[in-house]
C-alpha cells in the first residue's frame, strides 16, 4: 500500500517568554522541547495510534501535521508534497482533505451556532455547495453519525446536547467535507464510559463508510486497540516504539510500552499484575536527560542508558524500538 502520509525528523521547539530583566541578564535562549526527531509514515486506509502520557507531544504532532503550527524542523509529506511547501491558498483548499477532531467538544463547538450549522460551515467556508445541497448533506451525515432525528438535533445548540452527542456533532464536521485524513485527537476521552464503545465503533464504521485514514491520539491503550492497524508509542517528545497492534501487545520491546499495558484494567478481580508501574513524573521537557529520556524512570536502566541516545532498531515484521537494555 501507499504512504499517505510521512514525517520525517519532525521537531517542534516552544521558546520560553523570560521577562525583561531576565533577558537583560542572560542571553541563554531556553525552549520547551515538545516534539524532538519524530518519524512515522501512514498508509492510505490504515488507522495508526499514537499512545503515551499526557504532555509527550500526541497532540502537538497532530497540529504540526495539519500545519495548525509551524515546525522548528522537519517536514511532513502528504501525497508525497512538503505541507509546508503549500501557500496559503493552497492550504485552504487542503483543509478539506485534512481534518481534525478535536479533544474538546465543549470548546471547538461555538456556542452561538446551531449544531446543524456549525456541522453544515465547512461546507460554506469551502463554497462546495449551494445553501440548500449543504443543508441536505448536513442532514444526512447527522443521521449517519447518529444525530437522529437530524432535523430535531440541527436547530439544537451544543449546551443543549449531552457530552455523547456533542463529541458525535465534532465528529460530524471533521468528515462534512469528505476528507481523505483525519487526525482525531483523543476522541472520546471527553465522553461517558458507557458511550465511549459506541463511539468506536462509530468511528470504525465511518472509517468504512468514507475510506478514512486516521491519526489516532490517544493516552489509553486500551481502545488502540479496537481500532488501530499500527501503534506508535511517545514519550517526552520522542517515539519509543512502533509496530502493529499485535506485536506493541503481545511483545512489548521497551519498558515504558510495557508500563503503559501495566496500566491499563483488567476487569477481573482476581488478576494481579505482575509489572511494576513507574515511579516519579515526567522529566522537565526544557531540559531533558542525556541518553534515554525514560532511563531516569526505567527499572531496567544500565550505565549505558544514561549516556547512549538510543535509536530505533528494527526487531523484525515493522516492529521498532528504541532501548539500550
């Protein structure tokens, strides 16, 4: 199959803002390393997982990737062309083959707008359609998404919808302009837990419905599970591990992979875990340690590991990891 999508030594530094005394008296520039050296590639239909801790960088590689934010280096190919190589133009009119769904349903929904038409906007922001033709395709992708009756839920404001039927209206309108990538950035974890296996199953079934090709960030392994062809595994700004679904399960190469599955429940009460969970915090993102960045937190760390800079190795069948041990 072909790449869709490629990221290639992917880095995305924020600059600290230092008061005027402190830029007087220094002139160290400090920068907050959100996403360091990051490569992946997506094929064409393919659902890839992107998994790790809160503040590891899933998100910002996801607005890096739709250029939402512009990159300290790096590039990223779509269709085989630099993003960064479209003028402004030409990226708006990209914007409708690239589109997210953002974690938040609360604050990506304008409360002044109707459901149906902040669904139905794109649609006019593009001028694809006639007013009449958007509000028939606003409709019928509200039935599709589960907004049913639509013509009840698109006069509706979204303080009027519960939490599952808002995330269903933001889902919505990521795919009103039929788009060929989707970047869903934590997609339900703003939802119940008793609505969240149904939006999955949603979202695997309009991954169908439409031939989508998703980004999927999320910090639960556990619904990487149901719904990605491949995993990639961040921390602290770097990719740790990738391979398939499979493989990231059932032999987990790097240990902070394998403190991730640690944590995720088992619904049975007499299980007990045998791996240890990590102690501590993340490290500082400003400075982060030498060698490997989990070695500070890793229960398996040798001297080696707080010197040498692993890279990814490849084990075999796709299956990437970078460790020392």
């Amino acid at each position: 199959m072909e790449d869709l999508l490629v990221v290639k030594n992917l880095q995305k530094y924020f600059p600290l803002q230092k008061g005027l005394l402190d830029n007087l008296l220094t002139r160290e520039k400090r920068s907050v390393k959100a996403v360091d050296d990051v490569s992946f590639h997506i094929q064409k239909g393919e659902v890839l997982g992107l998994a790790g801790e809160s503040g590891c960088g899933k998100t910002t590689t996801g607005r890096l990737i739709l250029r939402l934010l512009e990159p300290t280096a790096g590039e990223v190919l779509y269709q085989g062309r630099s993003v960064y190589s479209y003028r402004t133009e030409e990226m708006r009119q990209m914007r409708e083959k690239l589109q997210i769904i953002f974690q938040d349903p609360n604050a990506s929904l304008s409360p002044r707008m109707s459901v149906g038409y902040a669904i139905g906007h794109p649609l006019a922001i593009h001028n694809l359609y006639t007013k009449t033709e958007c509000k028939e395709l606003t409709l019928q992708l509200m039935e599709k998404v589960g907004l049913s009756p639509a013509e009840f839920f698109y006069k509706k404001y979204p303080h009027q919808l519960s939490g599952g039927q808002r995330q269903r209206a933001v889902i919505a309108r990521a795919l009103i302009t039929n788009p060929e990538l989707v970047i869903a950035d934590e997609p339900i974890a703003m939802a119940d837990v008793s609505v969240r296996a149904t939006l999955l199953e949603l979202m695997v079934y309009l991954k169908e419905e439409f031939h989508l090709t998703y980004l999927f960030i999320t910090h639960d392994l556990a619904t990487c599970k149901y719904i990605c062809n491949r995993i990639a595994i961040m921390y602290l700004g770097e990719i740790v591990e990738i391979g398939s679904y499979r493989d990231v399960f059932g032999d987990p190469l790097h240990p902070y992979t394998k403190a991730l599955l640690s944590a995720v429940p088992i619904p049975d009460p007499k299980f007990r875990r045998l791996e240890p969970i990590p102690k501590d915090e993340i490290p500082d993102a400003i400075n982060p340690p030498p060698g490997c960045r989990f070695h500070p937190r890793c229960l398996y760390r040798m001297k080696r590991c707080c010197e040498e800079k692993p890279v990814l190795k490849d084990y075999g069948n796709g299956h990437f990891a970078a460790c020392c041990v």
